[in-house]
C-alpha cells in the first residue's frame, strides 16, 4: 500500500487536499500535528517547540510508514527542515537522517495559485512562490518522487489524483 505526503507554501489547500484523497482512495489520514501543537499556546513558539514538533512528527510517520494501509499524510518532514532553516536558520542533523529514511512513496507538491486565506497561525503571505521553490529543491535533492498539484476545487483534487495515478501506472 502507498504513502502520500502532502507538502507545499501555507494556504495552499494541503490539509483539503488530504481530506478529499483520504476519502478518494479509502486512506487513513494523518493530520498536521503542528497544528495541533500550536494551537495550544497564547505565545510566539520557540525552537523548542519546533523539536517537539518534529519529535512527534518522525513518531508518527516511524509507525505509520510500517503500516500496510494507505496513508495520506498532511505534512512531513521536509516541512519541517525548511521551517527550521528559515526561522532558526539551521537545521537539525537528525531531521535530515529522518528525512531520508522515513520518506513516503510519493508526495504532492502544492503549488500556490489558489487565493491565500488568513489563519494565527501563517506567516508567510507574500512569499509563497519562494517557499514552493524550496520545497521542489528539497525534493529533488533528495531524488524524491514527486508531482506538482494545480488548480482550484476538483480541478485541484483531479490534479492530485492524476498524479498519483501516474506514479501508480495506473
């Protein structure tokens, strides 16, 4: 069975995206665990919750990739290696092992023509094609397979799944 990871600038439909492949292909969801996380504190976060963050991140994806289920995961670590470069400017060395070995099979690279929609927890409003382009140099540093999603509503989500039906050979 597959695993996905959705990766991509904020507010570009990931986790809608997550939502409606999860259903699609009868895949168990993985939801963003920052989200979760931050959402929690009244406060700006901190390096430290960055490590948490990723701490739980790698746990997670450390069972589920184990797992013979189809997978869908809303985020993962690459997300987090550039997050960390561009807040912190480094990047831990154990996040970049992680990276290589807990990568899933597959992961959909959103790009940001979709309109931007305000949330606490965004930062990054004005420089989205940037963090796309980091993103795609990050998955190509790594060799990852990868396809780049488009589009606004189902065109979005039959971009998604096009994508992935090519990486399958379907």
């Amino acid at each position: 069975m597959s695993k996905f990871a959705i990766l991509g600038p904020e507010s570009t439909g990931k986790t809608v995206l997550a939502e409606a492949l999860s259903k699609y292909l009868n895949a168990q969801l993985v939801p963003e665990y920052a989200r979760e996380y931050l959402t929690h504190f009244n406060r700006p976060y901190t390096v430290n919750d960055l490590e948490n963050i990723t701490a739980k991140q790698i746990e997670l994806m450390s069972t589920l990739l184990k797992k013979n289920e189809q997978i869908i995961f809303d985020t993962e670590l690459i997300n987090l290696q550039v997050w960390f470069e561009l807040k912190f400017e480094f990047s831990p060395l154990y996040l970049n092992k992680a990276i290589q070995s807990l990568r899933p099979d597959f992961y959909l690279l959103t790009y940001p023509d979709i309109e931007w929609h305000s949330d606490p927890l965004r930062e990054n409003q004005f420089n989205r094609e940037h963090l796309f382009d980091l993103y795609k140099e990050k998955l190509c540093h790594y060799s990852f397979d990868y396809g780049i999603v488009k589009g606004k509503g189902e065109e979005r989500l039959n971009s998604a799944i096009k994508q992935i039906e090519n990486f399958a050979g379907l």
